[in-house]
C-alpha cells in the first residue's frame, strides 16, 4: 500500500510486540533463555503474516552483572545497558537462528520521534529490514538518553512506535497475563478503558519501570489511532499466539481513525517537548478544527522551540490534542494577550 511517502510497498500489517523486564528475566533479572527460546518459536510462526517489530526490556538485567558494586544509579543503569544490549540481542538471535530469520538491534530515542526527518529514515530503514526477513529488536538508547528527554518506560516506545507505523496491533506483554478484576480473575474484553483504571494495583514488577497505569495510559492513545491492543501473558503456552487469535489475555478493540501518515505521526511524538493548558473556548474551536490562538492558553508548560511538538490540555487536565507550534515557548508566553496570535494551525493539530 503506498502511504505517499517514498517507503517500501509494505504489504502485510504490521504489529509491536513488547516484552517487560519481569516477563523475560528470572527473579534474579538475568533474561531467561527458556523464555526467550519460546518467543522465538512463537514469533516465527506469525512472521509469515506479520511485519513485527519488537521492544524487549531486560538489558540492564543482563549487564549489571559485570558492573562492579552495582546500586541501580541512574550511570550504573547506562552502564549496565550498554553492556546487557548486545548479550539480550545475541539471546535472541541464537534462538531466532533456528527459524531462518535473521535480528537486528534499534536504539530509539525521544528525538526520533519529534523530528519528522529521523522519524522517516527509521521507518525506511525498518522496512528495508523485513524485505530482507529480518526482525527489528528495539529498545532505548540509554547511554544517551537523559532524565528530561528519555522514554518513561518501553510501554511508550512501544506505543509510539505503533502509532508512528500504523500498525494493526499492539501486543503488551505482562508478568500477570492481562488486566485482573477485584478476585483476580483476567478480563478478557474492555470497550471503555476509562472504567479499566479501577482495577489498577499499587504493586507493579520491581525489576521494570512500567505497570498496569503505564499500559492502560498509552492504550488509549493506540485506540483512539485506530489501533488494537492485546495485554497478555507469555508463561502459559502459545501466550502470543493465543493472545494474537484472541483466545487469551485482555483485548481492548481499536477505535475508528481516519488520520493521515503525518499526522499519525505527530501524535506518535507528540510526548516530547513541553505542553499547554487552554480554556474552554479554545477547547471548543479546536474541537471543531479551529486553530489554536494564544488569548486560549491559560499555561505554558515547559521550554520549547518553534516547530516542536506539544501536549495540549483542557483546563480539566484531559489531554485533548497534541500540536506543532509555530511559536517558540517564551514568545507564547508573552503574547497571551494578543488577539489573533496563531500558536498552531489546524493542520499542526492531532485530536486525541
């Protein structure tokens, strides 16, 4: 299908699979290669009818080992993951190896997701990789990627990546199998995902940085992209499959989207520079696809440049829209009052 960009013809959909730090590691935080050995066997199986890309945790659980006096600080985890990145790829492609299919390592950052020049050399360059049978394993860049700027778990890179390559699914892989009820029990269809975050436990994996809050938050924003996701389990057998054929795990259906390339991509990195707060009157143009105009903010979240892309709120704090200005931070800040003052155009504005 050709998407109006100069990409590869991509003629199966494509589907994100992450996989946690508590589904691939042992209690230790070392990855475990039994597990990893099934995903391998798994995914083979659904490659024939999938493009996939992969996210997998577990790299500083398998470098902090050689990390001597290992505390878990924020250089100590760099340090570890610089080390643990090979070795979790080198498990994955001996365990792909049997299958005839071939791994390739991604390291994301934010950055690549807010500049539309980088965000279409990563797509080209994932592309030219399943033309050639060969798997994308994505993880972030941590050597690089600071506090302010990194993802804030892979539930994130992994939505984002899906929303930026509009893909068909979005399979979260969890240590507990899906979204458990008040006896425990999976629940095995949400429609509304606003009644889902009552079932939320205090107590998440203390081996990732992401729970049940992280997943329930970026599956609505791969809903309302058209997206369909799949919170499951790979412990019990054929967990991906079976999840993929819903059979298993919590499936929450994808709403109807009709949104353009580009701006699925702005909204895939619409998490990154800063954000506003708007009135109700601003609420409502936008809502009937308005531009945004400066005398509509009631709040400046943030340092950004001209051009970048923001997170736009109700003055309920519902996030409603994210948007590429066309003004600086400071040069909004300082025009609130000016009529007719054009913060960003309607076509730089995605509503969620």
């Amino acid at each position: 299908m050709y998407t109006g960009y100069p990409f590869l013809v991509v003629s199966k959909p494509i589907i994100i699979i992450k996989f946690g730090t508590a589904s691939i590691t042992r209690r230790s935080g070392e990855p475990d290669i039994t597990i990893i050995s099934d995903i391998a066997k798994q995914v083979a199986e659904i490659q024939k009818n999938y493009n996939i890309i992969i996210v997998s945790s577990g790299a500083v659980g398998a470098g902090k080992a050689f990390i001597q006096n290992y505390k878990g600080t924020i250089s100590q985890k760099k340090a570890a993951a610089a080390v643990g990145n090979p070795l979790l790829i080198g498990l994955y492609s001996k365990e792909f190896e049997p299958y005839g299919i071939s791994i390739a390592q991604g390291l994301c950052e934010r950055q690549h997701f807010a500049n539309r020049a980088q965000f279409l050399e990563l797509k080209n360059t994932f592309e030219q990789l399943w033309k050639n049978n060969i798997i994308p394993i994505v993880n972030e860049n941590d050597v690089v990627s600071d506090i302010e700027l990194r993802f804030s778990d892979n539930d994130q890179l992994a939505t984002l990546l899906a929303v930026g390559f509009g893909a068909s699914s979005l399979m979260l892989c969890t240590s507990v199998g899906g979204l458990l009820n008040e006896t425990g029990q999976i629940i095995p269809r949400v429609e509304d995902i606003n009644s889902a975050f009552k079932f939320v436990r205090a107590d998440k994996s203390s081996l990732g940085l992401g729970g049940m809050t992280s997943k329930l938050t970026y599956t609505r924003l791969a809903q309302q992209m058209g997206i369909r996701v799949v919170i499951f389990g790979i412990s019990e057998e054929n967990g991906l499959l079976n999840a993929i054929n819903e059979g298993k795990g919590t499936e929450f259906p994808a709403k109807s989207s009709t949104l353009s390339s580009r701006n699925r991509w702005l909204a895939s990195g619409g998490l990154s520079a800063g954000s506003l707060v708007i009135d109700k009157g601003a609420t409502a143009a936008l809502m009937n696809r308005k531009s945004l105009l400066a005398v509509g903010i009631t709040k400046v979240v943030g340092e950004f440049a001209s051009g970048e892309i923001v997170e736009i709120f109700s003055e309920g704090k519902e996030t409603i829209a994210v948007a590429r200005t066309r003004m600086d931070s400071k040069s909004i800040s300082a025009n609130l009052k000016t009529q007719n003052y054009e913060v960003a155009h309607a076509n730089d504005i995605v509503l969620l």
